[in-house]
C-alpha cells in the first residue's frame, strides 16, 4: 500500500513539471509575438518643464556711492508710481559740491561774457575811429586835387599872358609843389585804407573768439575752447547730487525694502525692489532637445506646486531666446510663456509646471514607438499575418515613414500602413 502511494505521488509531479514547462514555452511564445493594433487618432506632442512665475519688470536698486540714508518714502507692498522717490541718502556734501560747481560756472561765464562784451565795443570805437580818419584824408586828398586844379587854371592863364616873365616861371613851380602834394595825399590815402583794414580785422577776430569763448560756456561744447570743462564739472556734480535719491523707474509695487533711516549704506548694496505684480510672466529654462520641439503662440496648460495639481491655468508660449545658455555644462534656452487670465492668487516666485502642446496630428495612423524597427536608416514594422508553415512564421515585415512622435510613446506613420493592421511589438514590449 505505502509503494503504491509513493508510485502515485511520483506521478503526479511528474505531470506538474511537464504541464509548467509547456505553459512557460507557450507563454514565452505569446510574448515574443505580443501585438498592437495600428489605429487611426489623435498624436499630440507636450514638452513638460518647471518654471517660476515672475514679474515682466523688475528694478533692483541699490546706491552708486556711501552713505547714511536721511528719508525712507516708500513702504513694502507700496504702490509707487514712476518717478517716485523711494529712499534717499544724506546729499549736504553732493549739494555743496553742485553749488561750488555752479557758482564757478556763472563766474566764469560772466567774466567771458564781459570779454566779449568790452571786444565788440573796442571793435565798434576802433571802426568809427578808423572811418573818421579814413574820412578826413579822403577830405585831405580832396583839398589838394582842388588846390591843383587852380594852381593848372594859373599856370595856363600866366603861359598865356606873361610867357617867359618871372611870373610864369613862379607859377610853374607852384603847380608842381602841388602835384607833390596830391600825390602824397593820395598815397597817404592808400596806407592808411590798409591800416584800417588790418585794424579792423584784428578787432574783428578779437571779437570772434571771445563770442566763441562765451559761446563754450553756454553750450558746453568740448570741441570749442572756453568754459566747457568747467560746465562738465557742473554736469558732473549735478549726476553726483541726483545719485543720492533712489526713484521708481516704473509705476509698481516695492517687492524689497532693506532701508532705514540712519543706516550706513555700502555702493552697491541692494536697498529696494519694484516690480509689476499686476503683470507676470512665466520663465523656464529647457533643454535644447526640447526647446527645438517649441514654437512661439503655442498652447501650454500651469499648475503651481502651492495650489496642486487639480487647478490648471491656460497659458502661451510668447518667446524663446534666440541663443543656448550653459547650465551645468547643458545647453538650454530661455523661454516665456504668458498666463491667460490673471489671478489675485499669482504672485512672483511661484513654481509653476508648465506642459507646452507643441504639435497635434489629428486622424493618424499611429503605433508604439518600440513597434518601429530601424535599420540600415530605414524604419519597418512586422505585421502579423497567419502562420506559414512552410516558411516558419506568422509575420511580414513592412517599410514605413514615420512622422510625429506623441507624449504618449505612441507615433505617427506618414506611410506604409493603412490602419487596422495588427502589428508585432519588438520584444519585451507591452
């Protein structure tokens, strides 16, 4: 009795351990040949990425120069409009230095004034005295072309009525003194016409230069020689003066404020913040491989880590930088997406996960990805097709062109396959 139990229990597991090898070799089979029917629908393309929610202007602000800071006018959380002063430093020593600059300025603008003043009147005295001069040897000149004149009407009268007397000859010698005279006056006319130019023209040019002298101070030109430089220390001293007061460059909201009065503030510290909260905008940087799937106006849902994942906000791609960064040895490119509709709960610095749709193909024939055999730069399919025994297989192999690839793994196939096909995955594919 205790044999024949042995003998059938034997037997019994010998039966088990047949039946387990046949089950794993059909079941090894059915996973080599795991199928997936080519269909026809929709493959969308989402590119997935975090990014932070910020504001589309944003001034950080700090002083060029040390100091200690007198007035505070601005609060955090303030509205301020452009303009506006935020914080200022102590500015007696800025304000002194603007007043000496000034004052010298003036000085020195009226002391050029004045020069130019007493050349045009030394140049009008000088023109009158020249034409009066000018005047009376023309009147010289004049006078002796007269005296001459007679002095020929005696000589002919003489000639003509005591020829060869004493009287004649007296006559004679007379007109030619006067024909010395004339002569001298005219040459005398012609000197003194060249000194009067000469003169006229150094007064002239006198004049000029100290009207461009004048001139430099008024316009501050450096090119023109006079008071430019002084001007520019004026200019410079004014800047100085300006630097001590913080003003909004926009109308916004004071996001950071680190003053207070009495405080000693280095150059360069950052003393406040303003920033457009009524207008954000979303910025992520991506990687290259992704960045080359987007495109400006596309579509992208946002949720925010703080307010989960059930409330989603409509946004849209606005730009991408036109050039790659390096993050941690990674090229990726800026991009900004803008929120649809504002929201009281967006505020700067949140997290945002943003999904771009950047492509759609609409009633498509579609499989897996890992469908898709590539070879020698070709891509096929194997379609399943009755046993043949004779060749000992149940599948063909077809050439395809394969197009979008969806966020899903599934891709689009421009060609080769008509849907309804059921097509062999590669293996160890679900």
């Amino acid at each position: 009795m205790k044999r024949w139990v042995k003998y059938t229990v034997a037997a019994v597991v010998v039966v088990v351990l047949i039946g387990g090898i046949v089950l794993a070799q059909r079941g090894g089979r059915d996973e080599q040949t795991r199928t997936v029917r080519a269909e026809r629908g929709d493959v969308k393309q989402d590119v997935a990425f975090t990014g932070n929610l910020e504001a589309a202007q944003s001034a950080t602000m700090g002083f060029e120069s040390a100091g200690s800071v007198t007035n505070v006018y601005v609060e955090l959380g303030e509205q301020v409009e452009a303009g506006q002063h935020l914080v200022r430093l102590d500015s007696r020593l800025a304000s002194l230095e603007f007043a000496k600059a000034r004052a010298d300025a003036a000085a020195a603008q009226e002391q050029k004034q004045l020069a130019w003043q007493t050349a045009e009147a030394d140049l009008a005295k000088t023109k009158a005295e020249n034409d009066r001069a000018l005047a009376k040897q023309r009147q010289a000149v004049r006078d002796a072309k007269k005296e001459l004149d007679q002095q020929r009407s005696v000589v002919d009268k003489t000639q003509h009525e005591s020829a060869g007397t004493a009287t004649a000859e007296t006559s004679v010698l007379t007109q030619r003194v006067k024909e010395s005279a004339y002569s001298s006056a005219r040459q005398a006319l012609l000197e003194l016409t060249k000194t009067v130019e000469k003169s006229n023209t150094l007064k002239q040019q006198a004049a000029y230069e100290t009207k461009a002298a004048y001139d430099a101070t008024v316009q501050a030109a450096g090119n023109v020689g006079g008071l430019s430089s002084l001007e520019a220390s004026r200019q410079l001293a004014a800047v100085r003066l300006s630097k001590t007061l913080l003003t909004a460059p926009f109308a916004g909201v004071v996001t950071l404020q680190e003053a207070d009065v009495g405080e000693y503030m280095a150059p360069g510290t950052v003393v406040v913040t303003v920033a457009t909260v009524d207008d954000l905008e979303l910025t992520a940087d991506v990687p290259e491989t992704d960045a080359a799937k987007l495109s400006v106006g596309a579509a992208a849902d946002v949720t925010f880590d703080v307010y989960g994942s059930a409330e989603s906000y409509p946004a849209e791609l606005v730009a991408v930088a036109p050039a790659a960064k390096l993050i941690e040895g990674v090229p990726t490119f800026e991009v900004k997406l803008r929120l649809i509709s504002s929201d009281p709960k967006f505020k700067p610095g949140l997290t945002a996960n943003i999904t771009v749709h950047a492509a759609e193909k609409k009633g498509v024939v579609a499989v897996p990805r890992r469908a898709v055999i590539t070879r020698d730069g070709k891509e096929f399919v194997r379609v399943k097709e009755p046993f043949d025994r004779a060749q000992g297989k149940g599948e063909r192999e077809v050439e395809v062109k394969t197009g979008l690839l969806g966020s899903d793994g599934r891709v689009e196939i421009i060609s080769g396959l008509s849907g309804g096909e059921e097509i062999v995955l590669a293996n160890g594919a679900s």
